[in-house]
C-alpha cells in the first residue's frame, strides 16, 4: 500500500498560506479528512485532527492559517500549529502535534500515500458485513 498514490487536486488549487483543500481518508476505524496546505513553497498534509480535542480544526471548508497566514489554527479552542511540522506552538494543545500524511506534488498534481493508519475510505460495497 505505502507505493500506492492517491490524487488529491491540481496544484495551483493550493496557494501559498491561502486555503487548503480537505480529502476523505479513513484514520483507524473512522472515516474522516484529511488536509494539505502550502507553506513555504511546500505542500503539507495532515490530518483535520486537533491534538487538544479530536475535532476537525478549519472554521469554514479549508480555512486553516490563522488571519496572518503563519500558522495552522484550531477554529474550536484555539490550538496553533507550525504548518512546516504539525508541531503545537501555542494554545491548548500542550506540545501535541498534527499527524502527518504524506503528500508528493508530482507533475503539476498533489497526491497523498496511505500508511499503516491512515488509509483511504472504502465504498460502502467494500466494507465487509459484520
């Protein structure tokens, strides 16, 4: 699975500490979303997790940075992240971090790569019965 690339967006969907663009992953059991953002000159992906609460942390579809544009924040309590890292710089996160997902900007497209958690979401048909 860890060669397997799935496509996100075009590249130019994704401006430089401007809005990001969500996507659907499956991260254990639940299905949820991911994000990538450009900061840098670099995309990053994580996932729309926050380390203080587990809750997607855009205040409006992919509105991520803060106003100023440095830093990846938290719309519910206010957590700040390093856009570069994941890494909790401020608020209520207490040193926590995002949890990344590679992301590869490969010929003018993003594309993400599963990994030993975060997987992509499987179709209703592919879900066994239980």
């Amino acid at each position: 699975m860890e060669d397997k690339l799935i496509p996100i967006c075009a590249s130019d969907a994704v401006a430089e500490g401007g809005k990001g663009v969500r996507f659907a992953v499956a991260a254990g059991s639940y299905d949820t979303t991911g994000f990538v953002v450009r900061y840098d000159g670099v995309v990053r992906g994580y996932l729309n997790r926050c380390a203080h609460v587990p809750i997607e942390l855009d205040w409006a579809e992919g509105e991520f940075f803060e106003s100023s544009g440095l830093y990846l924040m938290c719309s519910t309590h206010g957590a700040i992240y390093a856009p570069d890292s994941g890494r909790c710089v401020g608020g209520p996160c207490r040193g926590g971090s995002l949890r990344v997902i590679k992301v590869i900007e490969r010929d003018q497209h993003i594309y993400w790569q599963p990994d030993e958690f975060i997987r992509p979401v499987q179709k209703p048909e592919q879900k066994s019965a239980t």
